[in-house]
C-alpha cells in the first residue's frame, strides 16, 4: 500500500510522465506485491525491477531467524551487526532479534491478523499471474540471504503472464552489486526503465528539448 501511494503521488505531479519502482530484498518483494494491485495503465506502468526478492515471507522468516549468530552477506553486514550490537550497550548488551518472534510479537499485532494471513499477505507468489505491468525479476546465483530458486519459484508461479521475466547472473550478491556485475545492473536498469517510461517535454523543459514529440530510446515508439 505505501508502494502504490508514492506512486500515486509522484504521478500526480506535473513533470513526472512515469513512475516505476526498483526494489532489493524485502523492497523487492513488496514491489512485485504492489505491481500486483496495479492496473496497466495504473501508476506502476512504468514497470518494476526485483532484485533479490523472496518468493514467500514465511520461508523468508524462516531462514533469517536459522542465521542467529551468523552474518550473511559478509564481512560488511558483520561489522553492520556488531556496530549495532555496541550501540545498545549504554542500556545493557541485548540479543539481535528473532526475525520470526519480532513478526508474531509485533508485525501481527499491529496489523490486528494472525502469522498465517500475514505471510499470505506479505507473498509476492500469490498474484504473480495477475501483474500487468512490466516486471523484471534479477537475482545472483551465490546470494547468500535469498536464493536464486525464489525468483525461479515466482517465474513459474507468474505462467505464461507475458510480463514477468527473468535474468539470472552467475554472481552478484544479495544486491547485485559485486564488483562483476555493478555496471551490468546499472545498464539493466537503465535499459529496463528507459523501453517502458514515456518520456514527455513536461512545462519547465530541463533538457532543452522543446519541439521534440518523441524520442526513439531502445525502440521504443512511445518515447
């Protein structure tokens, strides 16, 4: 829900001529859940990138409360967790939380539902064959936090919907952002979001492209 309505709202601006969403891990799954509740020519139109995203939230849970003690993702996230760790030491070192215990304890009880119609409503699987806007899955074969078979997992579960599709990168991490495959994602996205925006010469012409009706990028006749 808050997805579609800061898309709503960046489409009810006057220079904006399409909005699209990018979103790693968590982010990406609420993204695929949002292009879900998106008509085609809603606010999503301007498609949806998932990099990472989890399949279903209750097997996400699952394997995120099973890394107690452990750090996925590497030395990075390590640091991350320990820097965390000495910041509650002024009220007394404190456990990290249980990823299934803080959902029961306090995701359940805000939304007022019980754990099995909350990881229903958190699971991009269930409406993946109703998307109508463009979505492109991204995922690396050696993500230590989702694997790979998740996006596998939600291609299949999206049929024959022609607007879901796929790229699988050999590596990459969590966020496709190894040292490999950095510039290949930025190109991806670039190309991804530039085929499916419409792009306009709004009032203030930023670019100076007044007279220009369109604009041929990656073949597309909208442009």
């Amino acid at each position: 829900a808050d997805v579609l309505a800061a898309a709503e709202y960046l489409e009810s601006i006057e220079l904006v001529s399409t909005v699209g969403a990018c979103g790693i891990g968590m982010a990406a799954s609420a993204a695929l859940i949002a292009a879900g509740r998106s008509p085609a020519d809603g606010p999503l139109r301007g498609g949806v990138v998932a990099v990472s995203p989890f399949a279903d939230a209750s097997d996400a849970v699952r394997r995120l409360s099973g890394r107690q003690g452990r750090a996925p993702g590497g030395t990075r996230r390590l640091l991350k967790r320990i820097g965390l760790f000495l910041k509650t030491l002024a009220d007394g070192p404190r456990p990290f939380f249980n990823p299934r215990d803080y959902t029961r304890e306090v995701s359940c009880q805000y939304y007022e539902v019980d754990e099995s119609d909350l990881y229903r409503k958190a699971s991009p699987l269930k409406t993946m064959s109703e998307i109508e806007v463009p979505c492109l899955l991204l995922h690396a074969l050696d993500d230590a936090v989702a694997p790979a078979d998740d996006s596998r997992a939600l291609l299949e579960a999206a049929g024959e919907n022609p607007m879901v599709a796929a790229l699988v990168a050999p590596s990459g991490g969590h966020s496709l952002y190894g040292p490999s495959t950095r510039g290949w994602f930025h190109k991806v996205l670039e190309a991804f979001f530039s085929y499916w925006g419409e792009f306009e010469v709004g009032p203030y012409d930023l670019l100076g492209l007044a007279g220009i009706d369109s604009m041929d990028i990656h073949g597309n006749p909208n442009n």
